[in-house]
C-alpha cells in the first residue's frame, strides 16, 4: 500500500482517465472475476505444496497483483491506455478472492 501511495505521488497521480473508462461495465467485471479466481487458485496452489495460510495469502497476492500490473503493462505496449481503474477493480476482485478462501480454509 505504501508502494502505491508513493508511487502515485511520485508519478503525479497518473494520467486523467479516459472518457472511455467508465468505473462500471463489462471490463471492470471481467477484471473482478479473473483476480478473484486468480487470487483463490493460487492460494490453493500454495496450500497444497505445504505453505501456511498466511504464506499462501501473501504468495498468492503477490501472484494476483502480477497478473494485474502485467495486464496493464500488456495494455499499454499495445498502445492502449494504462488503467488505474482496471487495476482498482483487480485489488477489489483480489480482497473478494482472499475473503472467499478464508471462510473455506481457515
């Protein structure tokens, strides 16, 4: 969280989002699914190569913020706009998957 606060002061806060990227809609969807199950899938992974709860939470935020930050990155090598929205509802689908795996495997 500190990363991204500095980061976001230190960039200025990013480019003024586009017209086109509204907060709600298909997009914004299909990135809260896919962390989600990125998020419960990985935490699964860990789970059953022996890690601790708490090492496959972290392991398995670090996979999902990967996935994220590489899809934006993708985004913006293909000439696209770099979304910090897109990355919100990532984090948001990310906390959803945590929160799943926690009431299944405590």
């Amino acid at each position: 969280m500190k990363f991204f606060l500095a980061f976001t002061l230190f960039t200025g806060g990013g480019p003024a989002p586009s017209p086109a990227d509204p907060w709600f809609g298909h997009d914004k969807f299909l990135h809260f699914t896919v962390s989600a199950l990125i998020q419960g899938a990985a935490h699964a992974a860990f789970r059953s190569r022996g890690a601790t709860y708490g090492q496959a939470s972290w392991g398995a935020a670090a996979v999902t913020a990967s996935a994220g930050i590489g899809k934006e990155l993708w985004d913006l090598h293909q000439k696209r706009d770099f979304s910090f929205r897109d990355l919100t509802w990532d984090g948001i689908g990310g906390a959803a998957g945590a929160v799943a795996m926690r009431q299944i495997n405590p």
